[in-house]
C-alpha cells in the first residue's frame, strides 16, 4: 500500500511535465577551411603559415525546447571534440539554459543562462565557427547567466559580472595591470528596445557595469565605471547593416 501512495505521488509530479510540449534539435557542424597567412613580423621564425583547419565546430549542439502553459525553457548543451590531429574527444559545456514565466500577454521574466539583451546577430560570417564578426563589429554580450525582465520590445536584464563575480580571485589585464584584485558591488546591466520598421529595425541597447580594480602591488585602488551604447540597424536580405556605436568610460 504504502509503495503504491509512493508511486501515485511521483505520477503525480511527473504527470504535468509530460503535458509539456517538447522540441529537441541538434547539429553537427564540420568546419572544412585551409587558411595560409602571411605576418608582418616573423612567428617562431617564419613569415607565413598554412594550415587545414577540419574539426567538430565547437557550436556543435544537442538541445531541447519545452513549453507548457505560461512557462518554457530552453536547454542547449555544447558538443565539443580536440582540434589537431584526427581530433579527440571533447567536453559537453552549457550553452544555453533557462525558464521564462510570461505572466501577462505582453511581459515575461526569464531565468537563467541566454544570450544578453545587446547581443544582435546582424551578421552571418562563418569562417572562425560560425563566428558572425561577434566581438569584431558586431557587439555580443555572450551567454551569461542572470534575470531577464521584458515589456513588449523592451528587455532589462541584470547579468553577471565581467570581473570580480568572485571572492580570493585576482585577474590580469585590466586596464593594462598585471596582477589586481577586481572587485564587483551590482550585476552587469543591461538593456534593449526594437523599433521594428518594415524590413529592418533599430535595437538601441545600454549596458553598464562598476567594478573596483585594486593593484596589489602598489596598494592603490580604482573604481570604473564604463557604459557602451550602439544601435544596430537590420536591412533586408543583400543588403548591409548600417551600425552606429559609441562608448566612454570614466576613472575615478
């Protein structure tokens, strides 16, 4: 009796997952390139370097997509394999992981790790895998994880940290410095508007973070905040996408 309460309690639980609808993709990406680069200066001695680039693209994926009601989700794991060689195997890393909870008809709250709100893919370069110019013209704001809010075309989001997300840490490279201790106090802002315009759109987008960047060498702090604004504008097929940008940062 007792077994049979413990296996009506679990169908229970489980009854209303299998009333979701389940969507599950996947793909495969080889990438098939001979680069031969020429340098200004010698590498390792040589001037130039040829190579033919065959490996499992690491945007390889297996995923899934699930709705039910008023909350969906997204599960998107990374297929990785070694490059060089007759490559070896990889890890499985997230990509993509989250539930949203569209609570009126028009605004929804997201939970979780996707692609942040000033991420704009206007561009379809494949080279690099899949690279789409991402950090290289066009501004990407990565996967990271946080808290969505969206109002009809309007999206705020608070992600995590660029630097300092974590205690007993140091890091290097900031602001030219080798050896610092970067301190973070709020989540990584972010924000973004569609103004869709028959074809094409505009997609202002703010973002902001404050982190306290601390030399340990010289015991001296400074705090920076940075800002960057861009507006990407979207044109029909075959034809190029205006993009106007703008950043400033100050010290402190």
């Amino acid at each position: 009796m007792k077994k049979f309460i413990v296996i009506c309690a679990v169908l229970l639980f489980v009854a209303p997952a299998f009333a979701a609808d389940w969507a599950f993709y996947g793909s495969a990406r080889v990438g098939t390139w001979y680069t031969d680069r020429t340098y200004p200066t010698p590498v390792n001695g040589q001037n130039d370097d040829q190579a033919t680039q065959w490996a499992l693209q690491g945007n390889s994926r297996l995923g899934a997509k699930v709705k039910a009601d008023k909350v969906s989700g997204q599960v998107e794991l990374a297929l990785t394999a070694t490059n060089g060689g007759d490559g070896g195997d990889g890890g499985v890393n997230t990509r993509r992981l989250y539930g949203t909870w569209k609570f009126t008809d028009d605004a929804f709250l997201k939970v979780g790790k996707d692609y942040s709100p000033v991420t704009d893919f206007i561009s379809n370069q494949w080279f690099g895998g899949d690279n789409d110019l991402l950090g290289e013209g066009n501004f990407y704001g990565r996967r990271p994880a946080g808290l969505t809010l969206g109002v009809g075309n309007f999206e705020i989001a608070f992600l995590t940290p660029s630097y300092g997300a974590d205690v007993g840490t140091t890091a290097t490279g900031i602001n030219g410095s080798t050896g610092g201790d970067p301190d973070s106090y709020i989540p990584r802002f972010e924000a973004s508007y569609m103004a869709k315009l028959g074809a094409g759109y505009i997609k202002p987008f703010p973002a902001c973070s404050i982190t306290r960047f601390r030399l340990t060498a010289s015991a001296t702090s400074t705090t920076t905040w940075t800002s960057c604004l861009m507006s990407p504008a979207s044109a029909p097929a075959g034809t190029s996408a205006p993009s106007l940008s703008a950043a400033r940062s100050a010290m402190a």
